[in-house]
C-alpha cells in the first residue's frame, strides 16, 4: 500500500532590498542628514519617480551616498515593510518560500542581512534564505523583486514590487504593497 | 534581418568544503593539533572511510570540532583543491559556472568564503557567487557537491564529488579529483 505524494508546492523567492527591507528610508534617511543643504525641503520617495537617490540628488554626492551600504550597520537598521512578516508566515502555509537577496553586490552586508532576517522573520529557516549575485540561478515559480534587471533575467515568472525607481518599468504583474501580495496568491 | 541566436550555454554549480576547497584537511591539522594524544598517529583523510571527522573521533570531541567551524579564520585559510582554478577557469569557457555554498549551515563564514573566493578564483564574478541553504532552489543543469542531501534535492543532475565521508554513496555519476570533472565536461 502506498500513500498519494502530496502535490509539489510552488516555489516563491522574494528580494530583500525595497521588498521586506525599506533601505530607501535609510538611505533618504540618511542623505537629507548629511546634506540638508542640498534641497528647499528633505528629499522623499515621492520625488524620485522613476530616480534612483543618486540619480535626484546633485551628482558630485554618489560616492557619498554609494558609502552609505557598505556602513556596517545599514542593513541591520532597516525597517520592514508594512505586513511583510503577516503576509510572508501566511505565504509559508501554502507555498515553498526563499528570500533571495543580490547580498554579493555588497559583500560587507551578509553579516547585518542574516540577523535582521533572524530578527524580522525568525519563522523563515535559514536553509531557505540565498544571497547571490545574478538571478537567473534561482530555481523558482515566482520572483517578487523590484528590480528589473533581475526580473529579466529570472527564468519563472517576475512579479515587479513598485519602488520609486521602477514605476514606468512595464512587462510584469506588478504589486504595491504586500497586501497585493496576499490577494495574488492567497486569496 | 536577424542573427541566429547562440545556444543557451549550460549551467555548473559547484560546492565549496570538499570540492573547491579542502575543509576537512584544515579540520584534520586542527584536530591533531588540538588533541595529539586521542590516536597513536595523527587521523588523516584515509581514516574516516564512509564517515565524518566528529564520527571517528571519540564522541566527547565533537563540541570543539564543530567550534573549529566558528572561527574567524577557519574558511579563510582554506588550500584549494589540486586543477580547481585550472580546470574550473576552462570549464567558464563552455559552461555558466556558479559557485553554490550552503553558507548559511555557518553565518559567521560568509566573509571569509567571499575574500577566499576573490583571492584563488578571481576570475569568477561575484555575481555568480551563491551563499545558500538548501540547493533545492538551484536552477543549473549540474551540481559538483560532496554532499548527499544536496544532491538528492537538487534538481538537476547531481555529480558526487568523491570525499571520504561519501564513498559508499551510490546513485550519481562520481568523480575523484578536478581531472575527473575535466574530462567529464570538457573531453
């Protein structure tokens, strides 16, 4: 007698960077300190439709503003993303989840990546959290990332996260907030 | 008018300890080091034949080998396997080569693997560097690993790259050096 194999369950790999982590109130955070001098009024995502920072901001501040990643505490200060924690335990029930993190674009953030998810998500094991540069290495059904250099080069399907940069990206379904999240794939 | 495109290239992952990297040599000098008066010789590789090092030492040591994992240094000093840059810089040639480590077994190693890898495999870009749990996530058409339970849930061919916890192991296509991959892959 043998036991019916349950179905494979789908797997969805998420992004770290603007998905669950809000490094861009860091780095706002963080520039309209340093240089407040810099504009009438602090910088805010809404002024940087379609702009990374470093493309707002006046253009002899990039190395500054590069520097700001490679502090040692950037990524472990972080905040998260409103109902990311809800959404991605409610994930977990139904789906096979991976947090898949481009970490090797800054190599001195594995440490601080690895205790803020130990700390935000303790419910994900480490078995099922990747750094990794190009994410095409990535076996998975669903990539949630907002950037699309790597959704392009995923090979299941790319679910664009909107971010100031991304919002005139087209080519993806795309989601706003993680309670789009939900409905997509729970509801 | 329109170029043909080129073929999709074939993609290689490759594991560190035991494949790239000689982690149980750096354990054995440590161990032997540490407890000289454990064995009447020093263990070497040819005394753990289908098991572990915590396995054929007795069982009161396995606390300080585990430990050895934990250092600052341990990663770092790692010697590179005999032919892997020679052969893995030829495989680059032909193949999408990926290093794939289960990194997150021991956080505290992230920074030594990555400065180990930029020192003795230079020429693979950090975007190909992969820090993961589980290879299950991989997506590549093989994976060189010493270990069975990342071959059993990899899904694509799994090659077993012979270490001496692993020799009893059947059911992958083996190999015994870097020659061995060589002629597998490039012959």
């Amino acid at each position: 007698m043998s036991f019916p194999q349950p179905p494979a369950r789908q797997v969805i790999a998420v992004d770290m960077d603007e998905v669950i982590a809000d490094a861009l109130g860091e780095h706002l955070f963080r520039y309209n300190r340093d240089f407040p001098d810099d504009f009438p009024e602090p910088l805010t995502r809404a002024d940087l439709h379609g702009r990374r920072l470093w493309q707002a901001a006046p253009s002899d501040r990039r190395t500054a503003i590069d520097a700001y990643l490679r502090t040692d505490d950037f990524f472990r200060v972080l905040r998260v993303m409103p109902d990311a924690q809800r959404v991605l335990e409610r994930l977990q029930s139904r789906y096979d989840v991976f947090i898949a993190s481009a970490a090797m674009e800054v190599p001195t953030s594995f440490a601080a990546k690895y205790q803020w998810l130990a700390e935000h998500f303790p419910f994900i094991p480490s078995s099922r959290i990747v750094f990794c540069g190009d994410k095409s290495i990535l076996r998975a059904d669903f990539l949630i990332d907002d950037n699309p250099r790597q959704l392009r080069v995923f090979r299941g399907e790319g679910i664009i996260y909107t971010s100031p940069a991304n919002v005139n990206i087209t080519g993806y379904r795309r989601v706003d907030s993680w309670l789009n999240v939900e409905k997509l794939f729970l509801d």
